[in-house]
C-alpha cells in the first residue's frame, strides 16, 4: 500500500532534544523517551517513514507512533490515535519496519500493507 524511508542524523536529534527538552514530549511516546540519542533518532526516523508510508496526510501526532520490539528483539509498530485512524482510512492492515544504524546516522524503512478483505 505504501513505503516510506527517513534518515536522521544522531548529533542532530540530540543537539535538538539538549536545547529544547520539551521536545522529547512533543515527538516521542513516553516508552520511548527514556532511550539514548541513536534509538531516539531511529524512533523520529520511523515516525516520518510511518508518515511518508500514509502519504503524508496533515494531522497526525507524533507520539501516535511508538517504535517497541518484540520477543525476539526486532522493531515494530504500534499506532494509536491519529496515526491509527489515518491507516484504517487508507485500509492499511499490517506494518514492516526496518532501522539502521551507521557514521553518526539512522535510516528507518516502513511498509504497509493494505488489510486482508
């Protein structure tokens, strides 16, 4: 249905979350906020990546996307809200997600699969 990549620079995201800390409120899920700066930057890289997946609609809240990890470690989704209401608009049943890590940068890669009928 849709994929979407983004790629944050891990200085950077620090550099913004050191200056402005009320930041961490505004784009990160309280699960997520406790996470040092290379996971933070993979975690916003996911959410803009969720974003671009959906086709960029207005409205949606950052903290309606959480990166978590299941039992065998690997990242995964959880929408809520915005987010969540945009993907049933758009039918989207099943989400992949994907984060690197390398030189100072993270990389994140989502797709979404449109639901089963």
């Amino acid at each position: 249905m849709g994929i979407g990549v983004d790629i944050a620079d891990i200085s950077r995201v620090e550099t913004a979350l050191r200056r402005t800390p009320a930041l961490a409120a505004r784009l990160f899920a309280k699960g997520e906020r406790a996470r040092l700066a290379p996971s933070l930057a993979a975690c916003f890289a996911a959410k803009e990546a969720v974003a671009k997946a959906l086709g960029g609609p207005g409205g949606l809240r950052w903290t309606d996307v959480e990166v978590l990890h299941d039992r065998e470690g690997r990242p995964v989704l959880e929408l809520r809200g915005t987010v969540a209401a945009a993907a049933a608009r758009l039918g989207a049943g099943s989400w992949h997600l994907s984060l690197s890590h390398d030189a100072g940068l993270c990389v994140a890669m989502v797709v979404a699969e449109r639901a089963e009928r």
